[in-house]
C-alpha cells in the first residue's frame, strides 16, 4: 500500500466518527499515528515481514505484508476495532496482551514472543512478533514486527532414510524411489569405466531405473551394515544379480551418504570385487550408480 494512501487512511480514520471536520483534523491521536507512520514509512517499506503501529484500538496502522499475512487488507486490518481477539488465537491472547502492558505501559525492554495467528479465513499459523516500546508526544506507541515460523523439520535418523531407499530399490519400486529423489537429483552409473554414466534430472534417473529393473530383474541388495553419524550415513552391502551363491553372480561394497533430514541424500558407492562384476547388457550398466541426491519430491536439494 503506498504510503500516500496510507496516510489518506489514516487521515479518514482520524475524522472519523468525530462529529465535524474540524474536530477530525484536530484528532491528536490520529496526528501521532499518521506522523509516525510517515517518519517510518522505509522501514514498513523495507521489513520483509509483517509491521504495525499501534496506539489504540482506533488509531493504528500496518504495511501491506502483515495484512497479506493475516489474509486481509491494509484497510480492513486498520478499521478492526479489536484485532487481537480477530487475529491472535484464543490460548494466546492473555499473554499478548501481558507483553503489550508490560513493554509498552511500562516501558519495559523491548521483547519478542511467540503466538498462534489467525488468518481471516480461520486458518491459523505460527508466529513470532517483536516489540519496541515507542514515546512520541506524549502517547505510548507499541511498534511491532511480526514473522511467521517455519515449523521444524521432522527429525528422521539417516538410517531410516537409507532403508526406505533400498526397501524400494529391492522391490524394483521406480515410484517408490523416485518419490526419495529431488527434482534435480544427480546418479552416475558405474558403468561404462572408468567413470560411469552420469544421468541428470527426475525424468531422466527415472527412465534409467526403469531400464536398469527391466534389464536385470533379479537386482538386489543385501544390507550387511548401516550406521550413521550426524548428517553421514554407510551401508556395507552385498549385490547381486542371481542367487548369490557363486562368485559370478554377486559383489561387495559400501556406500557413503550424505543424508539432509527428509530433504535429501547423497550418496557415493564403492565397489569391491571388481573382476567379478557381472556382464552387462548392450544399453545398461548391471549395476546401481555411485552417487545420487534424493529427498521428498517437493524438496530441492543443493546440487554438490
């Protein structure tokens, strides 16, 4: 909202309901309101989140971001004779209004706290708003700044990664895996050598699978070892493309990943055992890549 109309808002607002213009023009409050608002306009204007003055119920004012936020506007945000009770959860109210005495009346140090939002629909969101306590003319003015919280990522250990990775590489799952690999995910074949095939991008690594589960339909793998440390996580494995039973039919290795919470893994194998590597076919490299990045679909990870 430019800050001209804001201050025709504001201007409005101060004549409003106060019986003649005279009376309106002289609203004090309205006049504190509107030249503050003025005197910070950048900052409203700035602020990647959500920013309001307040002095009372009637004269307050806020930039365009917290009225998006909220799911209103400038406008009707403004009007809201009561807008902790529209837009502040219930379980939170007293302690909203606590903190405003407290900073504001009291003068106390600026402080930041964290609230339950509700939008104008009824949703609702975690927040987090800071407030400065603010003098001008004599009014107490609550200046906020108010942010949503991104709630924490869901804490999965490495491992747990890594065998919902393989669980579905083993039952030959192409959706499966494709829903652990980002849309930019990377995987190098270790097929041609000496340095492999290297496959770029969801549909491409998918079309790869496909080819590889249909081209070798007795591919699995056999978990000897996984543990993890932090965010790395090795797996000692046993592939093989037949019964395992000879030494033509399997091969031994480790895999190092790199593991981002549910947002992705990156993974380096190595292969033991070289000479016993089974054949491949005409297009296909018999044998899973050596690095990978995957994730949930609608994540993206950083390519490395």
């Amino acid at each position: 909202m430019p800050w001209s109309t804001a201050e025709e808002a504001l201007a409005r607002e101060g004549r409003a309901g106060m019986g003649d213009v005279d009376a309106r023009v002289g609203d004090e409050a309205a006049a504190v309101v509107q030249e503050m608002a003025q005197h910070l306009a950048e900052v409203f204007e700035a602020v990647p989140g959500g920013v309001y003055l307040y002095l009372d119920p009637t004269h307050k004012v806020c930039n365009g971001r917290l009225a998006e936020m909220l799911g209103t506007t400038v406008e009707e945000w403004r009007k809201l004779e009561n807008f902790r009770d529209t837009f502040v959860d219930v379980t939170d109210r007293q302690s909203y209004c606590d903190t405003y005495e407290r900073v504001v009346h009291q003068l106390d140090w600026p402080d930041t706290y964290g609230f339950r939002a509700l939008r104008k629909d009824g949703t609702s969101f975690e927040a987090e708003a800071t407030i400065v306590p603010l003098t001008f003319r004599g009014h107490k003015l609550a200046y906020h700044f108010v942010r949503p919280v991104k709630p924490p990522e869901p804490t999965v250990e490495p491992e747990e990664i890594v065998q919902k990775f393989q669980d579905a590489w083993n039952h030959h799952d192409v959706d499966g895996l494709m829903a652990l690999m980002t849309d930019d995910c990377i995987f190098e074949s270790t097929w041609p050598p000496p340095d492999g095939e290297r496959v770029e991008g969801h549909s491409s690594v998918r079309a790869f699978w496909q080819r590889f589960f249909k081209a070798n339909p007795e591919a699995f793998i056999d978990i000897e070892e996984l543990f993890s440390c932090r965010d790395r996580a090795t797996m000692r494995w046993r592939y093989r493309w037949g019964p395992g039973s000879t030494p033509h039919d399997h091969v031994r290795g480790v895999d190092v990943y790199r593991v981002r919470n549910v947002v992705g893994v990156e993974s380096s194998r190595m292969r033991a055992g070289a000479t016993r590597h089974p054949r491949p076919s005409p297009d296909e490299g018999a044998f899973p890549g050596c690095r990978s990045f995957s994730g949930a679909s609608q994540r993206r990870a950083r390519r490395e």
